[in-house]
C-alpha cells in the first residue's frame, strides 16, 4: 500500500503506520452538541461532510483539506511532520455553531474534538 495524505482507517492503523513511517498523523472527530456542553456523548450523533483544513502555523500554509467521514472522522498523514507542527481548522457549517474552539492543535498526535449545535 502506498502512503496517502488521506486514509479513512482505523486509528490503531495510523498509529502503526505513522511510527513505521516517521511522519506525524492527525484525527479529527466531529458531532453535533445536543446539548451544547463541548463534550462528546453518547447520544449525540458523528457529523459526515464538515470541512477541516491543515495548516502549518509557522509558514500559513495550508497542507490540505478533509470532509469528515460517516463516522465524523478524517485522518490524514504529514509526511515529514511531527506533532504539534500543525494546526486544523474547523469549517462551521451554516445553521450552526461551535461548542468547542475552532483551531486546534493537538499535542503528541491526539484527536482534536469538534462539536457543532444547530443554531436556535
């Protein structure tokens, strides 16, 4: 298989294929908010379709631009990157809003969390 910038996978296979390869990964997970608390919960259904862009902060380039999945996930590779050396975006979709901060940027490779409730 060969190394994509994309890859809808399992988190345990990023993380294998990323200390394989020496590059840093990142995930995202997206829900909408039911109850506006900025926590995932049980209940509260994966968003499909949202916007998350990469940047590397120090230059304002954009490494590249992801549609999270069914499962409100993207995952993607950074060839050469190390954690922390990246920042994800997250597009608001329209009749929304964010109960979590838009731009994160996740040390040693974590998940950043997105929620979105719909708005009133």
């Amino acid at each position: 298989m060969s190394k994509g910038r994309l890859l809808i996978v399992g988190g345990l296979l990023l993380c294998l294929l990323s200390a394989c390869s020496g590059d840093a990964g990142s995930t995202a997970y997206v829900w909408e908010d039911l109850n506006g608390d900025g926590q995932p919960g049980p209940n509260e259904p994966a968003m499909a379709g949202v916007v998350i862009q990469i940047v590397y902060p120090s230059s304002g380039e954009l490494w590249g631009r992801y549609v999270t999945n069914a499962e409100g996930m993207i995952i993607a590779f950074h060839p050469g990157a190390a954690c922390g050396d990246y920042d994800l975006y997250l597009s608001v979709p329209d009749g929304y809003w964010p109960t979590t901060p838009v731009v994160a940027s996740p040390p040693k490779c974590e998940r950043a969390l997105f929620g979105l409730r719909r708005e009133p």
